[in-house]
C-alpha cells in the first residue's frame, strides 16, 4: 500500500457533533472516525466541523430512521436457494442452511435480534436477501474452518445483520448508493459503525459486532470505516467481507453488469492477501464445486 493511502486512511479525529450539508441532511454523525480524505472532502464543499480527541460519540438512537414497530412476519432461509449456489457443493450449503433456521428460531425468541430480523425482513427486499445469502456463505466457509461452535453462532448472527446499519441511514443514500455524491458516500461508509454499535449497546459478544464494524476493512488496509488490516480485523469480518463480495457482485440488484459466480470467484482470487484473507480465500474457493 502506497503512503498516499495510508495518510488518506490514518484517523486525526473523531466528529464532536453531527455534520450536515446546506440543506439540513446528515452527512456524518458525532463520533464518526475522520481520515485527512474526510476532511478534506468536507473543506471541498466548504462544510464546517469540529474534531476531538477521543471517541465521545454514541448514535444508537440518535437517528430516527430506524422503524420500532413491525407486523409477525418470517424470517427464514427459503426452501428454494439461491440459483447461483447451484456452483458450490450442495451438502455444504445446505448444511449452512439447515444450521441458519434452527439458529433464526433462537433468535426471534430473543426481544433485541428478533427486532433487529425484523426491521431487515421488512426493510428493502434486497438487503433481506443478501443477508441471507451471506450469511449461508458465511456458514459453509466457518465450518470448513472448523471454528468452535460459539464462533460459529457469532459470524452466523454478524454475517445476518452485518448490513443492519443501513437501516439507520436516510433512505435517499440508500437509494442513490450506484451514484452517491461525496457527503452521502461518507454517510454510507459509516454504516458498518452505526451497525456495531446498535449491537455492543446490548451487550452481544463481541464477535459479532466486530463482524458487523469491520466487514468492509481490507486485509491489506484501505478499508472503511477504520483502515485497519491484516490481524486486526476479526476473523469473523474475514469471512463476511468474501462472502458479501461475492453476493454482491453477482447480483443484478446491486449493479447492472452482475458477474456470473465463476468470474466472481475469479475476482475473490485476485483480491487475495489485498483486500481479503487468504485462507479465507482459499477455504471460499474449496467449496465451489469445479474450481475455474
């Protein structure tokens, strides 16, 4: 990684107070993680902020876009998968899938993740969706890493709400995510924060908020929201971050050129060591079933 990058990713502060744009909307929340690129991108449009030292910040219920209540409707891994894991080895994604339902029936029996499946159930179809389909990827790579089984039900449960803190974004970032301008691309990349932290003010271990924070860090650095690489990402947010990446571009939803599941492996292969972690990588790549 060039020093360019490095010094665009090194944090100089924290947000003291929310930041909005001209027109009163929310660009950045107080104790956001502030880069020298951030900064200068909020100089660029002339936009006024005040940094500190520490971390005071907690969001958590600091914005109003998250919906409390919700009708009973099932959150559940569909009888018929994902066309595309037809690719992969039918005994260990339907493994994954099995292990994810009994898991999901845990999980709405508990007040604070039942509501948070909800509010993904409810919200934007295609996040549904792609939670699961992560979240089943997330589950085979796991079992074929042998984690301990209190592993596996935290990357389980990250890998299901890793994109929760969309939910708490203003809906027109998330509409405009294929052609953000600067101040919502800097809101949208503190999603995974907004996300982490909605799920360590309850407590939950911490291999699963970690999950959530870190999904978007690259192993080799460069990443949002902190930059970090290598072995201080969680393990965990390793192996959400292959298996978001390959949902993501294999579905049409997210971009109109989708890569078929052979060309995304193929892109996964090059990113190893730079953007994911190789043994992820090659553990991911193990479960197609005719390696390209």
């Amino acid at each position: 990684m060039s020093d360019n990058t490095e010094a665009k990713m090194h944090i100089v502060g924290y947000l003291a107070h929310n930041v909005t744009d001209k027109f009163g909307r929310l660009l950045l929340v107080e104790g956001a993680p502030m880069t020298d690129n951030m900064i200068q991108k909020l100089k660029n449009r002339r936009i006024p902020y005040r940094l500190s030292e520490e971390n005071t910040g907690n969001h958590v219920g600091k914005l109003q876009h998250f919906p409390t209540n919700y009708s009973d409707s099932p959150f559940k891994v569909p009888e018929k998968i994902d066309k595309k894991f037809e690719n992969f080895n039918l005994e260990s994604v339907m493994n994954a899938s099995k292990y994810l339902n009994i898991l999901l029936k845990e999980m709405r029996n508990d007040s604070f993740l039942g509501n948070n499946l909800k509010a993904l159930s409810q919200g934007q179809s295609a996040t549904y969706s792609h939670s699961i389909n992560v979240a089943i990827l997330s589950v085979a790579i796991a079992e074929k890493m042998q984690l301990p089984k209190a592993s596996l039900q935290e990357v389980s449960i990250g890998a299901l709400l890793h994109d929760i803190g969309k939910m708490l974004l203003p809906p027109d970032v998330l509409r405009e995510v294929s052609r953000m301008d600067d101040g919502q691309e800097m809101l949208y990349q503190q999603h995974p924060r907004i996300g982490a932290d909605l799920l360590a003010a309850d407590k939950l271990p911490s291999g699963i908020y970690l999950t959530v924070q870190q999904h978007h860090e690259k192993y080799s650095g460069g990443g949002y929201p902190y930059g970090i690489k290598e072995d201080k990402i969680n393990i965990n947010a390793c192996i959400v971050s292959v298996a978001n990446a390959f949902d993501r571009v294999t579905s049409g939803i997210y971009q109109r050129n989708c890569l078929t599941p052979t060309e995304a492996i193929d892109r996964i292969r090059i990113g190893k060591g730079l953007d994911y972690h190789p043994l992820v990588v090659d553990l991911f790549v193990s479960l197609f079933k005719r390696a390209p």
